[in-house]
C-alpha cells in the first residue's frame, strides 16, 4: 500500500498504525481514489493483530483542504447539465444517485469511528470543509499551532456530513455559531472551545502524537477497543446516525440549490479558485483573509512556503 503515487500510505511501527495522505502538492484533497484508499487503509489497521492504535497524518503544509473541486463541480455540471452551453440543465437531478454517492464518502471517513482501535489524527495547516468531515470521525485530534478548521461550503453548495461531531465536540450553540457562518476557526480556538484535543508547536506536531499514540498503544488492545466501544455506543444514542443521514440528504439539495447552480456555474466560467474567493471574501478569511499572506504551517527554512490552498472545499 505505499508504492509510489498512491494517495494514501500505510506504515507500520510497533504497535501503531500510520495512515498517512499524500497528495501534499495538492493539499491533500479529497479524490475518489484517496477515498478509497483511506477506506482500504483502515480496514488494514482494523485486521491487523498487531496494531492497537491508529495515527492519521498527512504530508505538506495541509493536512485536508477539502474536495477536490476541480473535479467535483465538473462532475455535476456534466451530471445535472449545468455548464451546457445553452443554458439548459439535460436532466433533472438524480437525488438517489447523489446520495449514493455522498455515502460512499462519508461511510469511508466513518471508517475511523467504527474501526475498533482507537484513532489519533495530527493536523497541520488547512483543515477545512471535507477535510472537518473526514477528521472529526477520529477519537482525538492535536493540531499544531498554525492549523486553521471551519466549513466554509456552508456558506454556498455545502452542509457538513458530519454535523453531529461538531454539536457533540463543540456544543448545540457554538456548532451552530460556526456552521452558520462558516468562519475559520485557529487551532487555538479549536482546542479552546472542544473541537480538538490540543494544540501545539508546529514543530512538536509528530513528537507529541507519536508520543501520545504510544502511550496508549500500551494498554491491552481488547482495554482500547472497549474503553472505545462504550464511548461510541453513548455518542451514537444520543442521535450520530438520524443527524448524518439528514445531513447526507440535504449536502446534495446545497449543491443543487439556485445558488448551488449557480456557484457551479461561476466556477465553470472563471476557474474554481475565483468562484471560492469571491464566495470568501466578504467574510475575509480563509484565502481571502490576511491569514493568507502568512504561512498556515511554518516552513522550514531552506523552503519557500507555497502558495495559498486552491480553495477550501
């Protein structure tokens, strides 16, 4: 699983478990095959006798900047015909085929709920839109000081397929607070508030989560699965599954709203990471914030920091 190419990587050492996403040049965003290949990584870890406990972490200044768009918006305008050239839409939105397909998505970031070792995610940089989906499915999460969190597809084309994790990690009214504005929240406001763990120097950020998974690697791994089991079991009656399949459902009405459409269009017509700043900039973070003209992740110093993200997704 760690020949050259692949959007994932798995490594083994002792008893934990890394899996790690490498598509550093393009932020880590989320493709069909890094979906399957996180899902295929996970199932790995889950069967292995020898893992206890589950590290996710990711190479380059990001550690998820969402879907990858490109292909995302392209797809549905090929779907729905929304970039036909007359403006007609070639046929009507197939919504059962939409949420197949949004599962497919979710149920694999679930992956790191149900996966019965306990999971451990390190964040550097941009975790934002798809990227929250995908790591607030982890049992902790340290970020280093310079991550940056939020949705901001809530603002137009989204709705996270993970609500329940920002309710049960931040609160009813502080979850609400976020999702509808889709504000970027630092790292240390993310500890401050419940949504992660911890935060930490940009430097430490592998130390410390290496440090910290085996530490618990060292408990008996039948202690971490049921210790994990019985925490899951509380967090899932009180409603994970009826708030995801809401959320599964209206992702797809968000991106097929008039705005949807028309935020699909804007990008057809002038390139994705115009339509995303222009969607940004009236609330000035993300790319379009000054945050923007420094780097999320300090870079070492013999490299240049790149560019601003192709846009949160």
């Amino acid at each position: 699983m760690a020949e050259g190419g692949r959007a994932v990587r798995v490594e083994h050492d002792g008893g934990v478990c890394s899996i790690v996403l490498c598509r550093a040049e393009a932020y880590n965003t989320i493709t069909p095959a890094l979906r399957s290949q996180l899902a295929a990584a996970i199932d790995h870890a889950d069967a292995d006798p020898e893992t206890r406990v589950v590290l996710l972490r990711a190479e380059g200044p990001a550690f998820c900047a969402g879907y990858g768009l490109d292909w995302a918006t392209a797809a549905q305008a090929e779907e729905d015909g929304s970039g036909d050239e007359d403006g007609e839409r070639a046929r009507v939105w197939d919504s059962a085929a939409d949420l197949r397909m949004i599962s497919r998505f979710a149920d694999a970031f679930m992956k790191l709920w149900y996966c019965s070792k306990p999971v451990l995610a390190a964040v550097q940089g941009w975790c934002i839109a798809g990227g929250t989906d995908l790591v607030l499915c982890a049992d902790l999460i340290v970020a280093g000081e310079g991550a940056s969190f939020g949705y901001p597809p809530a603002r137009v084309w989204g709705v996270p397929t993970a609500p329940w994790m920002w309710v049960a990690r931040l609160g009813l009214e502080r979850a609400k607070r976020y999702l509808l504005t889709g504000d970027e929240i630092t790292a240390a406001e993310a500890a401050r508030l419940g949504l992660i763990l911890e935060v930490v120097p940009d430097a430490e950020l592998g130390e410390r989560t290496r440090a910290l998974a085996e530490r618990m690697a060292r408990l008996p791994a039948n202690q971490l699965q049921m210790v994990k089991s019985v925490c899951n079991a509380a967090a899932e009656d009180m409603g994970l599954q009826s708030s995801r399949r809401l959320a599964l459902v209206f992702d797809g009405v968000a991106r097929h709203t008039q705005e949807g459409l028309d935020f699909v269009t804007r990008s057809r017509e002038v390139g994705i990471r115009q339509a995303v700043r222009e969607r940004d900039a009236p609330f000035g973070d993300y790319g379009s914030g000054p945050r923007a003209r420094t780097p999320p992740t300090p870079a070492p110093p013999e490299r240049p920091h790149p560019p601003p993200p192709p846009g949160p997704g």
